[in-house]
C-alpha cells in the first residue's frame, strides 16, 4: 500500500500500557480478572503489546501477568522491572519466555540519579547491564531499555546508557518524556539523536506524559524523528495528567498517514467500547470534550453549525463518527437556529408558516434556559404538542 506521495507508509507498533501505567494513577486500580479482561479486548483492537504490569510490586500484578501471558495469542505480553535481578526473575516466573516484552527502566537523568536514588552514573550502568544480561540469559525475546526521565538527562548519560543496555542484549531502546515537560521540537530532537545511536537491528519505542497537553504532539514529533514503536493508554488514562491516548494517535494516522509516511494495524472502530469498558472497570467519568471520545465530540447545539451538517455532515464533520463506533449528534440548546427547528417540523410532517416558525423559535429554541440541551427527538415531541394546544385552542 502506499501513500498520496507514492511511499510505502511505515507501519508504527502500538503498545498498550492502559493496564500498567494507566492503572497507576489514583482510582484506576484493577484486580487480576478486570486485566484479564481488559487485555483480551484490548488485543483484539489489533495492538502488538500489551503490557500486564510490575510483577515484583505487588502478588495482584505477578497473578495478573499470569493470566493475561497464558490468554494472548496475538500481541506481545509487556512487563516492567527495575534494573535490579529480582524484578527480572520475578517477571519471567510471571510471563514465561515465550512473546514476553521486558522493560528495563534505566535512572537516564542526573535529577534521579542525585534525588530519587542517590548512586553515581557508574553504579546506575552496572545495575542496568546486569538486569538486562541476566534477561537475556533467561531466553526474553524481546528487551526494552526504559529510560525513565530522559527527557532532562544529559547527552552523555543518555549515550552511555543506550550502549551499555545494546552491549548487554537490549532489543530495542526507549525513551520517556516521563514528567511531560518537553515540547514536540525538543522530543522529535531527541529521538532522532538516539534513534543515531541505535543501530537498524533495534528498534525504537517512546513514551510521553500530558503535563502540558503535548503527549500526542509529542508523540508524533517522536514518529516523525523515527520511533518504531509508541506506548498508549485508552482515553490517556495514566499518572498525573495522563499518557498519550491510544485513539488520537491511530485515528490521526488512519486520517494522515500521507503527512506522517506511517500507519497502524489497529482497528479504528472498536476502540470506544473497550474504553467504555475501561471507564466501567476504574469508575471514571466520561469527559464531555475530549477529543474522539468525549460525550459530545460529535455533537453541536450551534445554529449555524447545525444548518451546514443538515445540508452535508462533511461541512462541520471533519472526523467520521463511525469510524470510531460513534455517532452525530444534533442537540437543541439556545444556541441552535430555526434550520434544526424547520427540520423537526418537516419530519413531522408539518408545514409551518413563517410566523409559526418564528413563534416556536422563541419559546421552544431561543427560550430554553442555559444549559438546557435536549434530542431533537424532543424538539419533536415539544412542536407537536405545541401545535395541538394552538389547534385546540382555536376550536
């Protein structure tokens, strides 16, 4: 398949890190047999990796990597360790050899290596060659570096890093914009200069919080530089401000791949309900203006919004609601014009004067009270019933 341009787009691995970092924010926990779940449906979206959790921090995540690396048949079962020989082991007891992803987080920034865990670089590398060799000795297929925090590390450190975890059998290299604070220019920099480093045998994965908004824009900086790989939350659930979200970043692909040269296997239309799915499991509340799966991300209550998507749905409807398992929505508020109400009418069947047009308006349009937002269903209901009090009355 190629693209407008003539290229062949390059295919971009999606792993799914809502089970894991996104189980990690604050009421998003999940017992064993929700994960289960959850990574079954969310493999069949089509994913690559799915990532289970951090076996060594609790028993509930080892029984949870259990069971969903026995369940997958199709994505990559992922895990997370600490550079220590504990967590590695403890991650192949719980995941086998067999399709197992096993990240390595590496401390990549002078930040952490000074405050969070108070060793010197030497000691950091040494930790970090010793976990992966001990991973790759144990027969894992697939072995990320993870560095945390590389966004504020220094080239040097981030260099040292990236060769002393190839050196020990590392397959592929990822880097964190962990605390969300780079912009798409310094991130997309970034990559490209560690993609440099990264020889075409391994690949390339990133990682982006939303402190500031720019996960996806930070995200697609990183595909553009040449990431291989993303990791992704359904509806950006994750620490803090979140991760970037899985949805914005395959429906932006699956609608300009030509300007990013790279596409996705993931399948666009069946991503609301296992978000859906998800907000049941964590009890979360579903935004109102989020960006694809938001309540009304497909919904206007604007008059003249509302007379262009009559005429055509393609004036105002950039983005095909059913694509993503959605649907348009026409809601009637103080904001909508006499077009929505000219419409209702005519599926009614009635045939209404200008001055009953503009008689309904004021009362059952204009009149409503602020954030009064109804179906135009009811709109429906309200002008019969309008009418046949007016017929009434005349008798």
């Amino acid at each position: 398949m190629t693209d407008s341009t003539g290229r062949t787009p390059r295919r971009i691995s999606i792993f799914d890190t809502t089970l894991r970092d996104g189980e990690q924010a604050p009421r998003n926990a999940m017992s064993p047999q929700t994960k289960l779940d959850l990574a079954l449906r969310i493999e069949a979206l089509g994913v690559d990796a799915v990532e289970a959790g951090f076996p060594a921090s609790s028993a509930k995540d080892v029984e949870a990597t259990r069971l969903i690396s026995a369940a997958l048949t199709t994505a990559r079962v992922a895990t997370l360790c600490r550079a220590a020989r504990g967590d590695v082991e403890t991650a192949v007891e719980a995941a086998g050899t067999r399709n197992h992803q096993l990240q390595v987080i590496a401390t990549a920034s002078e930040i952490h290596l000074e405050h969070k865990r108070g060793i010197t670089r030497d000691t950091a590398l040494r930790e970090l060659h010793d976990a992966i060799s001990l991973a790759s000795s144990l027969g894992v297929p697939f072995i990320t570096l993870a560095m945390e925090d590389s966004s504020r590390g220094s080239i040097d450190l981030l260099r040292a890093t990236v060769e002393t975890a190839l050196e020990a059998g590392a397959t592929q290299i990822g880097v964190g914009d962990t605390m969300g604070c780079s912009t798409p220019g310094e991130f997309g920099e970034l990559v490209a200069t560690v993609r440099e480093w990264t020889p075409a045998s391994a690949s390339l994965t990133v990682h982006c919080h939303n402190d500031f908004g720019l996960a996806l824009a930070n995200t697609m900086a990183a595909i553009e530089a040449g990431a291989d790989e993303v990791q992704v939350t359904l509806g950006g659930v994750g620490e803090r401000a979140g991760n970037t979200a899985l949805e914005e970043v395959v429906g932006l692909l699956a609608y300009k791949s030509d300007v990013y040269g790279a596409t996705t296997d993931v399948k666009t239309e069946g991503m609301y309900e296992v978000y859906s799915a998800i907000r049941a499991a964590i009890g979360l509340e579903e935004p109102r203006n989020k960006a694809l799966f938001g309540t009304y991300a497909f919904a206007t209550v604007a008059g003249m919004h509302q007379q262009g998507m009559l005429q055509n749905p393609l004036t105002y409807e950039y983005v095909e609601p059913g694509r993503f398992g959605r649907e348009s929505q026409l809601l009637v508020a103080r904001h909508s014009g006499r077009a929505v109400l000219r419409h209702v009418a005519a599926q009614a069947q009635l045939d209404l004067s200008e001055d009953t047009v503009d008689r309904l308006y004021e009362k059952l349009v204009n009149g409503r009270a602020d954030g009064d937002c109804v179906q135009l269903s009811v709109l429906r209901e309200e002008i019969v019933a309008e009418m046949a009090s007016v017929a009434e009355s005349a008798r």
